[in-house]
C-alpha cells in the first residue's frame, strides 16, 4: 500500500512540476525571485523535450507501482484523470519536441510581459 500512495504521490509531483513549467512565470507577478526557480526548471523541461529525455520521475513512479504489484494504471481517480494528462498516447519526439518549444515561446512571452511590461510603467 506505501509503494502505491507513494507512486501517486509521484504522479502529483510530476503534473505540479510541468504546471509550474507552464504557469509559474505568472507567480513572477507576485515574488519575483520565483525566477530562481522556474528558470532551472523551464531550461530542465524543454531540454527533456528536444532531447527525447525520460523525465526520472517516470521511471521512480514504474517501480513503485511494480513494487505495490500494479501492472498498469488502471483503478483509481489519479490514473484516470491525471495519466492522460502527463503520459498522453501517441506521444511523438516531433511532439515532444513542438512540446518543448511551446513550453520555451510560452516563457519567454511570459518573462518579457512580466519583465519589460512592468519597467515602461
């Protein structure tokens, strides 16, 4: 049962990372040392994506669950309605790689609103 609520306890951990990949320069609004952060993850997530990297929580999370006897992702409310989210099917490394220039473009508009936007003011 540990290794279980351990393997979706990883689960959570990996969909906050990429919502704060993809959002957490907006928290730069309200603390902007937040950017000590979110740069380091922001580099670490798009390099995982133009790479074709496996993000090690996806292999931490497999041997958990093989280590509560689970063979695949079926059951309960974190499998169904966050797998598909972090893991979708037909993932491509085009679209991992379309995914990490979306996530870079997405920051950088982000950065530069937060940033330059706030200093012509």
């Amino acid at each position: 049962m540990f290794a279980r609520i351990m393997a979706d306890a990883v689960l959570v951990l990996h969909l906050l990372f990429i919502l704060f990949v993809l959002a957490g320069g907006l928290l730069l609004l309200w603390r902007r040392w937040l950017a000590l952060l979110h740069l380091p993850a922001v580099v670490w997530a798009v390099l995982l994506e133009l790479n074709g990297w496996i993000c090690p929580l996806t292999p931490l999370e497999n041997r958990l669950r093989m280590a509560a006897g689970q063979v695949g992702y079926e059951g309960g409310f974190i499998e169904r309605y966050l797998l598909a989210v972090i893991y979708p099917q037909g993932l491509t490394p085009e679209i991992q790689q379309g995914l990490g220039i979306l996530v870079l473009v997405l920051n950088l508009v982000v950065y530069g609103w937060v940033f330059l936007g706030r200093k012509r003011r």
